[in-house]
C-alpha cells in the first residue's frame, strides 16, 4: 500500500487530474469541484487540528448528504481520524444511540440536526461544531476552516481506521462496523480496479452515512465523475434528472427504479444517456430486472453484501440475462462465498443456511463492542451476514431471507422472500412484503402485504394463491392480505419488518 491509496491523497491527485470538473451537484445546481473539494478538506483539516483532533480521534458527522460532509470527512481523513457517519434520516433517539457508541471527540453538525438529536444530552458542547451546510463551496465548513496551517504528512498504515460505518439496526441495536485503509483499498479494487478516469453522470439519493459512500469515496474520486443530489427522493424528479443531466448510470435499491419504470412520466423522458442500472440494498425481482432491461434497454446488474462485509457477490454486464434475474450473482473479485449451518459447517450446493462472506474488505471489527465482533465472525474470518441462501451448481446465489425472518407454519419452514419473489409477478401487484401472524392452529400464517399497481384492481386473496400454486408449495401460500398505499420502509430503504409485523398482527387490518 502506498499513500496514493490514502482517501487524502486520492482527493489530492483528483484535484490535480480533474480540477474545476464538478465532483458533486446539489439540488440547487451549485458544484463543488474537485480542486474546491481538496482545497477546503486541507482547511477544515488545519482546523481540526487546531481543535486538537488528531489521529485515532473519531469525529462524528451529523450532517445531512452533501458537499459539507464530503469535505468532513476527506478533512478527517488527512489527518488520520475517523468518520463516524450517522444517518439523518434516522429519528432522533436513532440519531443519539449512534452517537452515543461511536464516542465522538467532535460531533460536526448542522445546526437543525444537533438540536433535533439533542446532541448536548451526548456530548459536551465543546464537543460540538455546529455548521451551515447550505452554502456556496467557497463557504463550505467556514465554521472550522482554517488557512495557511500545513497538514502534516501521514505515514504509511494500512491498519489505520478511517471510517465507522453503522448497521441499519432493524434487527437490534446498532453497530459501527470500522473500516480502515487496508479494506477500503480492497473495495477499490473490487469495484474499479482502481482506474482512473472511469466514472460518469449519476444520482445521488441515499444518505452519505451509508456503506456505499464511505466505503467507495475512494474510487469515486479516481473515476472522476459527477454525483447529482436529491434532497429527498422521487419517481418524477429522478427522472426529470436523468433527461436534464443526461446521467450515464443509475445505481439505487430496485424499489427505486419500480417507481421510475411505473411513473406517468417515464414513457416520455429522455432516457437515452443511460448506460447501465445497477441495483442494490434488497432483493431484485425477476420481472423488475427484466422490466427495467427491456424499458432502460441497457444492462441492469445487481448487487448484494452486508455492512460488516465490504464486498460480497453480483452480477456482470457480460453475464447470461437470466443471472441478474434468477439470483443475486457469485462471489464477486476476491470473496469467499460460502453457505453455513448452525454448527458452521459449509453446506454443498444446493442447501440453504445462512449467507457467509470472507475477503481482505470485511471490517476490522465493531466499534468498541468485541464481544459483537466475535458473534458476527466464524472462526476463519466470515461475516456471518444472518441471510439464508443456497449456492446452484453455476456458483450463483441465491437469497431466501433473513434468519430472523424465518417463520414456521405448521412444522415447515417459509422464507417470505422467497414467497415475494412469486407473488410479485402478479399483473396487479407493484410491490409486495410477506410477514407472518400468530395462528392458533399453525403456528404461523403468512400474511401478504400489497401495494396495488396503478390503475388496477387489489387482487384478492384466492387470486394470489392461485397465481402462486404452480411455483410454491402450498404452505407456502398466504393465507391474508392486507392492502396498503406503501410498504413501511427504514431510513435505509429497506422494508421495515417490525412496522409490516404490526400491520398483519390484526385480522381486522384485512380488506373487506
């Protein structure tokens, strides 16, 4: 590893390369550029030092997605402290137990999110730096920049800690899975061989504090390309973004790009810059892939990893169609894809158990929490991700669901995901969420939880059992439905299974 694996040197030598080309734009259509990006994280890291943050420090960014917390944490970065990224989108009590385990030294925030979070009930506030986000790049951060201070050199570590990346939580409580240089140099790898000059015209919608962006900073720097930002996501604004910007790619969760393809709009939108979709961050159908394929007429691949892995499987552009639309694709560059029992024992293909991943990118631990550390990895190093799946005997995976999802209906095992996957395909069905209910008889029953698709009719419950017989078993089937406007979601996007549990808990939540 050489210091051109360091995200402040990355940033350094993107500015050198790409200059006044715009890094990121915001909804406003004001640019940060490259050259402005290095040049601020250089003040803001002079700053920091002068608050007598240094290295091994964490510094917490409670900031919403943009310029602002890009610049924190390349500052952060160069002077060897850790981001700690909490996402805005979470509620307040959210907000404060992540603060609360990450143990900042600094919490930077914006002025609304301190306040809202309380962050005084966490931190001293001395601690804290509250800042104005929303403001031109020549003022980004000017509550901490500071000039003419040199940054001292960092040396060569690969075991140094940039960044701490939480769990979404909806299992539990959450956890900081601690990223240092070693992993995310993988993960550089992994997705751009570490290339230059690669990138292109995209949409930014999900929150910063994500894996995706603090662990792929670094190769989004070397490619070059420009993130548009959405302050809050939409179908129509999405699209209208494409057509204006001529955005190359489309990366997002598949609910996402079901809301484009579904929009009054899409049929008349200028999709032609388009290049590829890729979808990640839950479960892909087979008629969206296909869907998407045949209306985007581009490639569409799809992804799948856990926070604690870094990297894990996918597919190809190259590969067969039906890959993407089948399973979520094999190991990807450098990961060992294995499926587990209870006893850790590595199942032969064609077994479900649950989803372990190993590679350089798994996280170097939790965040001050061994004990969860040791819980979460087998004794050769996988992350055990808490996913059921099985391998094929093509090497592709496929999901089943989250263990914890599980549910037993009458002595036999039912994996909504699976479940999901059939009923999705039903002409009137948008988006579908399967969780179980309490039976006195069996147990548990399935429960379907529907989003009807524009400008059609609910179907009803014996027309998706029909639609289901030829591909699932009949304890598989639902046995309710309960119709909805939309399917409860975390701040991550994904499907929130403690809201879809309360919303089958009740026969009386069941159409007339």
């Amino acid at each position: 590893m050489t210091d051109g694996t360091m995200l402040g040197a990355i940033a350094g030598e993107a500015a050198r390369r790409y200059g006044d080309s715009a890094a990121y734009v915001t909804p406003g259509g004001e640019t940060l550029s490259y050259a402005e990006l290095d040049a601020a994280s250089d003040e803001v890291a002079a700053g920091l030092l002068a608050r007598r943050v240094g290295a091994g420090d964490l510094v917490g960014l409670l900031l919403p997605s943009g310029p602002a917390y890009a610049v924190a944490y390349v500052a952060a970065a160069k002077i060897g402290a850790v981001s700690a990224g909490v996402n805005d989108k979470l509620s307040p009590p959210e907000r404060r137990r992540c603060l609360e385990i990450a143990g900042a030294t600094l919490v930077i925030a914006s002025e609304a999110l301190a306040r809202s979070t309380d962050v005084g009930a966490v931190v001293d506030a001395g601690a804290v730096v509250e800042v104005e986000p929303d403001v031109p790049p020549a003022q980004t951060l000017r509550e901490l920049r500071t000039a003419g201070r040199s940054i001292p050199a960092l040396g060569e570590d690969p075991d140094r800690a940039v960044a701490v990346v939480f769990t979404s939580g909806t299992t539990g409580e959450p956890k900081g899975a601690v990223f240092c240089e070693r992993q995310l140099d993988t993960i550089s790898e992994a997705d751009g061989q570490r290339r230059w000059g690669s990138g292109g015209r995209g949409l930014s919608s999900t929150s910063f504090a994500h894996l995706g962006y603090m662990t792929k900073l670094f190769q989004a720097l070397r490619g070059g390309g420009t993130s548009f930002l959405m302050t809050r996501w939409s179908a129509g604004e999405a699209l209208e973004m494409v057509a204006r910007h001529r955005l190359t790619t489309l990366g997002g969760i598949p609910t996402q790009v079901a809301l484009m393809l579904a929009h009054e709009n899409f049929e008349t939108t200028d999709i032609s810059s388009v290049r590829l979709i890729a979808l990640g961050g839950g479960p892909a159908t087979a008629s969206l892939v296909r869907e998407a394929r045949r209306r985007f007429g581009v490639p569409v691949v799809v992804r799948y990893t856990c926070t604690e892995a870094g990297v894990g499987v996918g597919t190809a552009v190259d590969d067969p169609p039906e890959d993407a639309e089948e399973s979520v694709g094999r190991a990807r560059r450098g990961v060992e894809l294995s499926i587990r029992d209870e006893s850790d024992r590595t199942l032969p293909a064609g077994e479900t158990g649950e989803v372990c991943l190993a590679s350089a990118a798994v996280m170097a631990r939790y965040h001050r929490d061994p004990e969860a550390t040791a819980a979460v990895l087998t004794a050769d190093g996988a992350v055990r991700t808490g996913d059921l799946g099985y391998v094929d005997e093509r090497g592709r995976l496929h999901l089943a669901g989250r263990s914890k999802e599980m549910y037993v209906r009458g002595g036999y095992n039912v994996f909504p995901l699976e479940v999901e996957e059939v009923l999705s395909d039903h002409p009137d069905v948008a988006h579908v969420a399967v969780a179980p209910r309490a039976d006195a008889v069996m147990g548990e029953i399935g429960v379907a939880v529907v989003v009807v698709r524009h400008g059609a009719a609910a179907p009803s419950l014996e027309a998706l059992r029909d639609h289901g017989r030829s591909r699932l078993a009949a304890h598989k089937l639902p046995e309710a439905i309960v119709l909805t406007e939309e399917l409860p979601r975390t701040a991550m996007e994904k499907i929130d299974r403690r809201v879809l549990a309360e919303m089958v808990a009740s026969p009386s939540r069941e159409p007339a």
